[in-house]
C-alpha cells in the first residue's frame, strides 16, 4: 500500500498536480476497495494546505495498475475540463519507456493495429484488419525506437498516437516484444507484485490555465532491470 510519505510529486501548481506513480497502485477505485494514488494525492493535499473538509481532485487519465510513471491530477474543476479537452484532442504527447527481452525489428517504426477490448477478461486484442466479428475493434497507433541494449535487455521508447485500453501491451506483443513481466501479453513469467516494465516517462501539453507548453517527468522505479539504464535518464 502507498504510503504518504513515499508520494513522489514531480510538478504542482494551485490547477494541476502531477506525481509519478508506483507499480501495483491503482489510480482510481476499483471493485478491489484497494487504497488508490488518488486518494493519497488528496491527503497530501488536504496536510500541506490545511484544507478543512474534502478536497477536490480530478482524475484526468489513468495507468494500468501494473504500470509506472507520471501521473496527472486536476486541482479545480476548470483545469479538469480543460485537461479533458486536451485529451479527447489528442494534444497531450506522452512518451512512455518500456523494457523487452526481445530486440525489436526494426528497431524502429509505427505500429497500427485494431484493437478490440474483451471486458469480462480485461484483455485488448489485435487485429491488422477489420471484419465481421472486429467491426467495432478501434484503429490503435503508435511509434517506437529502440535507445539502448543492456544486459540482455532493450529499452523501448514509445510514442502511442491513439490511447486505446492496454495499447501499448498487446501491441508490443504483437510485434514479438511482449513487456518484461507481462504475462498477461505474452511474457514468460511475471515479475514480483504483477508489475511490468512499462513506464510513463513523460507527458507535454499546454497548461489548462497558464498557457505555456509544460513537460512533467518521472524517473522508472529503481529495480535489478531499471537499474542497467540509468545513465539514461538524465
């Protein structure tokens, strides 16, 4: 469970807050009732500026749970709206970095799939062509590169155009490069805890208040495989 003490806030203002986001934490209610980032952002909130009563937060996107990096939160419901906006325009550019045990190829490219979401086992599937049975499949797209090979490792930057549930997963999958620890996308065996080796790197967009292109950005968690890369992250 996350603790306040370990919410790593990478970017606050009086509209927005964005903060980088453990593996294994959900970002908003599920049926689990599990603890969620959400609610331990509003605590950190409610403590640093002696807020009476409840506190507004905007949930604007989400993270699957086993998924790292930042994540961005509204402090009003004017930044919410507009963030929303944002978002439904396609004008936030998020960079994510992913680790693999399979060299891409090419090493670098565009994937385009159509990807259909089976809700009973929370599972996408990828499709390169529409028919009967995928007719309501959504076009998915994203680009990629590979910026480092390392100890039988690859790091993965991916750049998703489109934002279609589990995207970046099963389509990685489906060029032969499932996500380390994604069992659920064709990895060999899972990593403590169900996390995966996929991380929200970055996020650029215009501030919803301020007007002015803003980067947030997040370091990925510190682990045996993270680790090989870390001269990278600068």
């Amino acid at each position: 469970m996350l603790k306040l003490r370990d919410l790593e806030v990478v970017y606050e203002d009086n509209h927005l807050i964005a903060v980088n986001k453990p593996n294994r934490v959900l970002v908003h209610g599920d049926e689990t009732g599990d603890r969620t980032l959400a609610d331990v952002v509003k605590q950190y909130i409610k403590e640093k500026y002696k807020k009476p009563g409840d506190v507004f937060l905007g949930v604007i996107h989400r993270l699957d749970r086993p998924v790292s990096g930042v994540t961005v939160f509204a402090r009003t419901s004017k930044a919410l709206t507009r963030m929303n906006k944002l978002f439904q325009e396609k004008k936030i550019q998020k960079v994510y970095w992913a680790l693999t045990t399979e060299r891409p190829e090419p090493i670098e490219g565009k994937l385009e799939h159509y990807l259909l979401k089976d809700k009973h086992r929370n599972i996408s599937k990828a499709y390169t062509q529409l028919g009967r049975r995928t007719k309501d499949a959504k076009l998915s797209e994203l680009s990629y590169k590979m910026i480092a090979a390392l100890q039988g490792h690859f790091l993965l930057e991916v750049k998703p155009k489109t934002g279609r549930p589990h995207q970046i997963r099963v389509q990685l999958s489906e060029m032969g490069t499932p996500i380390r620890g994604d069992i659920k996308y064709g990895f060999k065996f899972g990593s403590p805890g169900y996390s995966i080796s996929l991380h929200c790197r970055s996020m650029t967009f215009e501030h919803p208040v301020k007007k002015e292109e803003i980067t947030v950005s997040s370091d990925p968690p510190s682990d045996q495989y993270w680790n090989h890369f870390h001269e990278y992250y600068s």
